[in-house]
C-alpha cells in the first residue's frame, strides 16, 4: 500500500467512474483499476461491488475512504512543515473564490500579486461556499476568499475588506435620479435576489428584512450578470456588491445608487484550515488584496458605517 493507492482509491470515490477517476489522476484506466484491486488484495476485504454497472462502494470501502482522505490530509500537512515555506511567497498556491467575488475581484489584484511576488503560482478555483468549504477541508484548495458566514466559523479567517453594497435599478424608475438612498425606503419593496446556495443572496435578504422588504418569489437568479440583466430588463431592483458596479452611476440601462442608513456591508475574508503551517503566507496574501481593496471602500464604510451582516437569521 503507498500514498498513490490511496489517492486512487478517493479519487474513484469522487468520480464514480474509473475512467473519469483515472483521468484525474493522470494514469490509464486499466493502472488505477488495477492498483484498487491489489488494495483490495492487500486488505483483505471488497471495496467495490463489482456486478453493478456502476462504481458502487461496499460498507467497507466507504470506511476506508474516509480514513484514506484523512490520511491524504495528513501527508499534505507533512508535506507543507517539511517544506518550512510558512513564509515564502513561492511555488503552488491553490486559492478558491466564489462567484460574486472572484470574477469582479481578480482583475484588481492579479498584476498586484504577479509583481509583488513573481515566483508564486496561482491556480484559481471558482464554486459556492459549501463546495469550497469542502475543497479546502480536503485538501484540493490551499485558501478560498469569501464572504465571511457561519460556514467558515470552523476556519482560520484573515480579514480582507468590507464591501459595500448598491442598489440597482432600471433607468425608467422613479428612484433613478437618485444618487443615494436609505434603506429604510426599501419598506414595503420587492427585490430580485440570487438563488439557494449564494452567501450573497442571505446577506442581502438579510438587510432587505431588517427594513421590511422582501423577496421576489417568482425568480432567482443564477449569477450576478443574470441579476444584472433583469434589472436592465425592467423586472426589478436589486443589491449588488461594489465590486460588480461601473465606476460611472448609470450604465446599460441600469442606475446604480448608493444605499445608506446604514450602508448594507459584507466583510470578505480569505479563511484557511486550523493548523496550516503557511499562515504566514496567508498573511501576506491577505495583506496585499486589503491594501489594493479597502481604499475603494474607505469613503462609504466611513461616512456611513454600518455593522457587517454575516449571518442573518
């Protein structure tokens, strides 16, 4: 039994197919199928069962996946003390975002990283928060930036910045002159929001509640830009993160406003597993996005500060 078998093993695990599995793991098909039966051999017992068309795991097989991912984690831990680069800023870095902050994030950063430190691979990953949460717990994501929320309490978080969050609504609406407004005048209103599985979308129903309005129940929304075009389209209004707003007030057919009283907040945080030797990494990694980030959300959080919603009820 080595490492390799194991990873094998998680991978058929994950995948539910051998080829799809063995693909991942940049072997042939029949290498890995034969590597899991020598396992089995070697254990004495049948992960598989092997009369389905499909890849399906006996009790025992389940078990030993689990203490396999365990084990990988602990290997990659090894792996990072031995290599004593807590601090450096070289090598591989796998760093997972959501999708309403990466995309809108990363052009401001990526020539800011690239510079300050030349030797660092990036590899970026994009998902929810449940699946990044579970990436980095196994092992596939080094670090994930995003909204701070009771999902991530388990982790380790490096504050990044607050982002403030603007009303969207279509230039025909009576509010479109406006250049800001207070979010008590979102009583009684209904707003377009994202759909299950978005941090983004209970964050902003949370403060939506808080001033008694609601959510349209009739849609819900894949991505910000799907938002984003059905406010263009006439079908509502919204809140939509900083970051995702032209620097010019209106754009598209769409009038961005600044909310206040108070201003809707998220805190963004860049969050890592509990007992990672490369905190101080993450420490820099955190450091250089919130120097390039929280000067653009100075003015708002300033004049207006409000708390940071994270997790509503």
């Amino acid at each position: 039994m080595n490492i390799r078998d194991l990873e094998y093993l998680v991978a058929l695990s994950e995948h539910k197919h051998f080829r799809k599995a063995a693909e991942a793991c940049f072997v042939s098909q029949p290498t890995l199928s034969g590597q899991i039966r020598k396992l089995e051999d070697e254990l004495g017992v049948s992960l598989l069962e092997r009369t389905s068309r499909r890849v399906l795991f006996t009790d025992a097989g389940l078990s030993l996946v689990a203490q396999a991912r365990k084990i990988l984690m602990e290997v990659k831990v090894l792996t990072e003390l031995a290599s004593q680069q807590g601090d450096s800023m070289a090598g591989p870095l796998h760093i997972g975002f959501i999708p309403t902050v990466g995309p809108y994030l990363l052009p401001h950063i990526i020539p800011h990283l690239k510079a300050a430190f030349p030797q660092l691979e990036l590899y970026l990953h994009e998902a929810q928060t449940h699946q990044l949460v579970q990436q980095l717990e196994e092992g596939k994501l080094d670090c994930i930036v995003l909204a701070a929320v009771k999902e991530t309490e388990h982790l380790l978080e490096l504050p990044v910045y607050h982002e403030p969050m603007v009303l969207a609504v279509p230039q025909e609406h009576p509010w479109a002159a406006r250049e800001s407004l207070a979010m008590a005048q979102l009583n009684g209103q209904t707003l377009l929001m994202l759909g299950d599985g978005h941090c983004l979308r209970d964050q902003a129903m949370g403060f939506c509640f808080a001033v008694g309005a609601q959510e349209d129940s009739s849609f819900k929304a894949t991505s910000l830009e799907t938002l984003r075009n059905m406010v263009a389209a006439g079908s509502g209004i919204t809140l939509l993160p900083q970051l995702a707003t032209p620097a010019t007030r209106q754009r598209d057919g769409i009038c961005y406003i600044r909310a206040l009283d108070p201003v809707p907040t998220r805190q963004i945080v860049l969050a890592y597993r509990p007992g990672s030797p490369l905190r101080g990494r993450y420490e820099k990694l955190a450091a250089l996005i919130g120097e390039q980030m929280q000067p653009q959300f100075a003015r708002e959080t300033a004049d207006h500060p409000a708390p940071v919603l994270s997790d509503p009820a």
